[in-house]
C-alpha cells in the first residue's frame, strides 16, 4: 500500500556556469584618435627641430668661415713680411744682417717697417667680433702672439742701432764689445720670437680645430674646386 504524501524527488542536473560579462572591446592604442593627433604633433615637432639644428649648424659654419676670412685678412700687413716669397722677408733679412750682408741702416729701416705692420695686424685681430667662445680664445691668443713680434721689431731695431754704434766706434775694444751686444741682442729675439710663435700656435691650432669642426677647410676646397671648373 503506498504511503500518500511523499513524492519522489528527481535528481538535479550540474550546476550552470555563471553568464560571462560582455564588454565592448577597446581600440588598440595605436589606433585611438587622440594617440594618433598626438604621433603627429610629436613627428612634427621633432621634424621642425631637426630642420632648425642642420639650419643652426650650417649657420654657424658660415659664421666661422666669414671669420676665417677676415682674420686672414686682418693679419696681412704681418703674413707680407713672413712670406718666404718676399726677397726682404723677415728670416731673410735677419740672416743677412746676422752675417754682415746688410748695413745697420738698413736693417734699422726695416725694423721700424716691421713695428708698424705688426702692430697694425694686432689691432685688426683684436677689432675682429668672433663668432664664438672658442674663435673668441683663438683671436686672443694670436693677437698676443702678433703682439710679440711687436717687441721682437723693438728688439731687431736696438740690435741695429747697436750695430751702427759699433761701425762708427774706431776703438777696437769698444768695437768688440759692442759687437757681442748686438749677438746677445739678437740671441734675445731668437728666444723672444719662440715665445710669440709658441702663443701664436696654440690659439691657431684652437681655431683650426673648430673650423675642423665645421668643415670649414672642406668647404672652401669645394667652393674652390667648383670656381675653378
């Protein structure tokens, strides 16, 4: 006899996973409009400030040539009187007198000649505006090398008066002695031109290394090259 009021219970199925979440799927970050406005004003940027570097560059450059230029120029009344070219050269005539080829006179000339020159080569260097710190040092430096063979004339022009002393002495002693004079003298300005060459070069070979820097040397041999075809 069945019993009423029990049911048989049915057996329940697995459990269902809980429905996943849909959310809408993001751009990729390279693909959003404001990345990309962003890439852009930024390639701009860099694109502006590379055209301004080559321009800073290639300004600079030109300023350094331009100066090249003058202070070439500026120190020809000096360079005229090194030239090997030039009969009556500075390292010329200084030997000749040295031997004995050359009146003190002449030599007493061509001193003062020297000092003035030179002087006036000083004085356009220093006038020269350089186009930077380093042409700056350089032009300092030369000038005070140029400045040096300022006193070397002086020097060259007391051997010479010397010089006439002796040649109008008839004493032979006096003679003599003033003769050594005038070797000691000139020793002097042997060790007098070494120190102006030496403080000369080092500001050359400063300013050589920054048109070096900005291929001044090369560009000139290409403007050259060029003219000449």
């Amino acid at each position: 006899m069945a019993i009423k009021g029990k049911k048989r219970t049915r057996p329940r199925g697995p459990a269902l996973p809980p429905r996943p979440s849909v959310t809408a799927r993001k751009t990729p970050l390279p693909m959003r409009k404001n990345v990309k406005r962003g890439l852009v004003i930024v390639l701009s940027v860099l694109s502006l400030l590379g055209g301004l570097r080559v321009w800073q560059n290639v300004s600079r450059s030109d300023a350094v040539r331009t100066f090249n230029v003058k202070l070439r120029n500026a120190q020809l009344p000096l360079i005229t009187h090194l030239d090997p070219n030039n009969p009556v050269n500075l390292s010329a005539a200084v030997d000749q007198f040295t031997k004995g080829q050359m009146q003190a006179k002449d030599f007493m000339a061509l001193a003062t000649q020297w000092e003035t020159d030179f002087r006036t080569a000083v004085e356009n260097v220093k006038k020269l505006k350089a186009p930077n710190p380093i042409a700056n040092e350089a032009k300092v430096l030369m000038a005070d090398g140029l400045d040096g063979y300022v006193g070397l004339a002086r020097l060259y022009n007391l051997a010479g008066q010397m010089k006439q002393l002796a040649d109008a002495t008839k004493d032979a002693k006096t003679k003599g002695e003033l003769n050594n004079k005038v070797q000691v003298i000139l020793q002097h300005a042997s060790e007098w031109k070494s120190r102006a060459d030496s403080i000369y070069t080092v500001g050359s070979t400063k300013f050589d290394d920054l048109k070096d820097r900005y291929g001044v040397e090369k560009k000139i041999q290409q403007q050259q090259q060029t003219s000449g075809g």
